[in-house]
C-alpha cells in the first residue's frame, strides 16, 4: 500500500502504511503534528490559534528571514519577531516519494511534501518592510525513520539580501524534570536569561531546572539528543548545513504570561531544540545559481546511539 495524503481545510496530512503520519498547516508550513510508532513528537498549546490569526503556539514554526526580534538597524528591522514565514499562508507544492533521503529509500516507507513562499504571497505589510524577491521551498520528509525538514532559499531578485533561519521545533517530553538534553558538550552559548553574554557548555547532558533561552553557536557534534535523565533515549534532532541549536523552555513566570501556552503546567512537557543558522547573517547573492540550504532531521534515537 502506498502513504496516503490529504488536503483539507488548509492542512495537509500524510500517513504511512505503517499509521506513522504527519499534519502541516498551510499557514505558516507549520508542523503541527508527527507520529511516529503512535507516539506524537510535536507539542501543540491547547490555547494555540490554528486559524491563522497568530503564529501557532507550538508545533515547528518555520523561522525566516529573521530570529527572535530583527535588529532596528538591519534590513528585517521593521518585521515582526521570527519574520514572517510562520505567519504567512504557504502553498502546498505537492507530494513525491523522497529520494532516498538520509530516512529512508523512498517508496512506500516515506512520503516528500513540498511548500513554496516567495514575494508575490506574502502580505503587502511584510513585502513593504522587506522588499526582497526571494523564494522559499520548505520539504517535509515523513519517514518510518524519522521526519527530515528541509529549507531551500533562493534569491530571485537583483539585490543579495542576508537572512537566518531556524525551525522552532516544540518537542513533546514526558516530564522536563528528567529531561537530558545531549551533544551540546564544550560549545559556546548565549545566555538570553542570564546576561545575553557568551559561555561554555560544561555539562554532557543540559538539564532544565528553570527558564533556559540559549543560542548554541556552530555545534561541532551534528546530533542533539534529547533523552530522560533515566537514560531512556527520546529523540535525535541533526542538523546538516545549519550551524546553530536554540534551545527554550518559558519555565512557569513566562508560561503563565503567555495566554495561548496552556495548560499553565504545559512548559512540563516540551522542549524546544531549535535548529537554525541565527548566529550572524547567511548574506545570498542575486542568480539561479546561489541558493542557501538547510535540512534537519528528527528520529527516534538509532539503537546504536546512547540515549
Ligand atoms: O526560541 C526562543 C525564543 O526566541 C524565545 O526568546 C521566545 O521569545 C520564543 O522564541 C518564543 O517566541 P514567540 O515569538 O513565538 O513568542
């Protein structure tokens, strides 16, 4: 039997004959569900908008063409936080059975959907406040191995635009408390809680007691995993061809202050392990021939990786 896919009410939803599947919103490509051995990896507020009225509070909102607030003086300057992909409504591209990608050999054990943004189907707001011709092709690879997204970025205009870009991927864990979060070992961080100063990794594995806002820069390792303390291994989240890894949790001051992160008890189950170029700026010349790409992948942990 082959993947199933369906398009309705602008959600598009994959499912793989083995029940894994997998649901984006054409508004803002965001994931906002994936399945995987009937277990679902992805956090969704019981308060998030999913009609397109906000960015979704949850799920992997796609990050473009800048992170966090854009700086005044730079050329996202007058966007809003994140920029405007995830709150954009994409074009659903359509599907193909992947090449054989890193998850799987293609065929019936995976399914390709595309999403394509660019300049002419952005708001007029957005388009004013960064008038750049760009294209977008967002991929979402279900696997039986895993989900893989990948962001392609072309320049299709006559002027080189800088951009960054990250997938803020709200991961499902049982209990924060016995959350390790590994592969982060000796890189150097940004502390947006402590001080907004750079520091080292010293622990193996980062355990979240409290609020935890850090940007870890050009990670050596290409995995991250996020595994419970008691060693039970949860997830691995890779990066190819994108440097940084966010790593988030609101704690419980910043969740009660977020009114569309409910229940109030919700920072307890999710992590956010976001990856992303956002160190700096990807600068991508005018021509066919230059485009940025970035692809992540998460999978269950492989057997041979320790948790
Ligand atoms: O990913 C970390 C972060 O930049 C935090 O600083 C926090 O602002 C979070 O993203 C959520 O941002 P949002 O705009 O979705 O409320």
């Amino acid at each position: 039997p082959q993947p199933t896919v369906r398009i309705e009410g602008g959600k598009v939803t994959a499912i793989l004959p083995t029940g894994d599947s997998v649901e984006v919103l054409l508004y803002g490509a965001t994931v906002i569900s994936w399945r995987n051995n009937g277990k679902e990896n992805i956090f969704v507020s019981e308060a998030a908008k999913l009609d397109g009225s906000k960015p979704v509070r949850g799920g992997i909102p796609v990050v473009f063409p800048a992170f966090g607030p854009p700086p005044k003086d730079h050329a996202t300057g007058a966007l809003p936080q994140h920029g405007f992909a995830r709150n954009s409504t994409w074009e659903y591209l359509g599907k193909s059975s992947s090449e054989s990608g890193a998850l799987s050999k293609g065929g019936d054990d995976s399914v390709k959907l595309d999403f394509g943004l660019s300049s002419s189907n952005i708001s007029a707001d957005h388009k004013k406040a960064w008038p750049y011709d760009f294209g977008l092709v967002y991929s979402v690879t279900l696997g039986k191995d895993g989900l893989q997204t990948m962001l392609n970025v072309r320049n299709e205009g006559k002027e080189a635009f800088e951009f960054q870009m990250l997938l803020h991927s709200y991961w499902t864990v049982d209990d924060i408390t016995k959350v390790a979060i590994n592969g982060l070992g000796s890189t150097t961080y940004i502390d947006k809680v402590l001080d907004g100063g750079e520091h080292t990794e010293s622990q193996t594995g980062l355990k979240i007691t409290g609020e935890v806002d850090r940007v870890y820069k050009s990670i050596k390792q290409d995995t991250t995993s996020i595994s419970s303390i008691d060693g039970k291994p949860r997830l691995d989240v890779t990066r190819d061809n994108i440097s940084d890894t966010v790593i988030w949790n609101p704690w419980i001051a910043k969740t009660k202050a977020m009114a569309d992160l409910r229940p109030e008890d919700s920072y307890k189950h999710f992590v956010c392990v976001e990856v992303g170029s956002v160190d700096g700026w990807q600068k991508l010349e005018p021509g066919p021939s230059n485009k940025g790409k970035g692809k992540a992948a998460a999978g269950p942990p492989s057997p041979q990786k320790e948790g």
